[in-house]
C-alpha cells in the first residue's frame, strides 16, 4: 500500500520545463538581492553617510574647536531636560573640550567610514548604538525625540544583523572566517 501512494505522487508530481526552471532561477535570484540582508545594508550605509555628513556639517561650523564644542556642550546642560547625572559628565566633558572635542570628530568620521564600507560592521554599529544614544540623553527637550531614536535603534539593529555581510567588507572577511563575531 505504501509503495502504491508513493508511485502515485510521483507520478502526479509536475514536472518544470528547462525554460520554467530557468526563470525560476532567474526570479530566486532577484527576490535574493533583496532579501533582510540586503535592507540592512541599505540602513548601514545610510546610517554611515549620515555620519559622514555630520562630521562635516559640524567641521563646518566649527563644533570640533574647544570654543565651539564646549558652547554646544554648554548649551545642552541648560537647555535639556537630561538627568542631572547625565549634565555633569556633560560638564565634564566640556571642561575638557580641547580633547573631547576631536576625540567626537574622530568617533563620528570612523564610524561613518566603516559603516559605509562595511568594515567591522557590528563593533562599529554598537559603538554608534551607544554613541547616538548618549546625544539622544543629551537633547532631551533641545530637539525632535524621534530625530536620534530611530538612527539609535537601528544602530542596534545593524549590530545584531550583521550588516557588513552584504555589500560591505565584511562579506568578503566572513568567507575566510566565517564563524567570527566581529562581522
């Protein structure tokens, strides 16, 4: 009986054409291009440009400067409403903007690139979790909520998906050692 059902099937079962297969391959193929992998590469590299353009913007106008750093940083401690906590490492920080002031510069510019080029993509898009979430602290009330939390959340996101994997540096990285956390 068993032997029966499973001539049945087989004999049921269509069979696809070469021309059906072949455009069968051709549309996984597609339908592969844009798979998850492939929009968390379209939020890393936008999430890098946007660095990229902010590290310039804020070239610009002079905010890498002590003076400029330690005005924006001043701003904030009396304008937001962050934790009291929080405006004194502020403080701090502007106490120190000689060297905290490139140190922001460095960070927004290194994160920018290797998010862009997909180089250490999850220890860069942890880093710039942590990084857009302290701005985000520090513009409590000064700005738009939603305008830090959504690149903070997908930051994170971009951390846990392994982003690099498509389109990026880290793909070619994962063939050779593929069982690494680092992309």
């Amino acid at each position: 009986m068993k032997d029966m059902f499973y001539e049945n099937s087989k004999a049921a079962k269509p069979t696809m054409t070469k021309l059906e297969s072949s455009e069968h391959n051709e549309a996984t193929r597609s339908a592969a291009l844009f798979d998850a992998a492939s929009g968390l590469a379209i939020v890393r590299v936008t999430i890098g440009v946007m660095f990229v353009w902010v590290f310039f913007e804020n070239l610009g106008k002079g905010l890498y400067t002590p003076g400029g750093y330690a005005g924006l940083i001043n701003y904030y401690i009396t304008a937001s409403h962050s934790p009291g906590i929080w405006k004194a490492i502020m403080g701090i920080m502007a106490s120190h903007a000689a060297i905290a002031a490139p140190v922001q510069a460095m960070t927004e510019i290194s994160l920018g690139i290797l998010l862009v080029i997909g180089l250490l993509t999850r220890p860069a898009a942890f880093v710039a979790f942590l990084f857009l979430g302290s701005l985000w602290i520090s513009e409590w009330g000064t700005a738009w909520i939603w305008e830090l939390l959504v690149p903070v959340v997908a930051s994170l996101g971009l951390a846990v998906g392994g982003a690099g994997r498509r389109w990026g540096v880290d793909a070619w990285l994962a063939q050779r050692w593929p069982s690494s956390l680092w992309w």
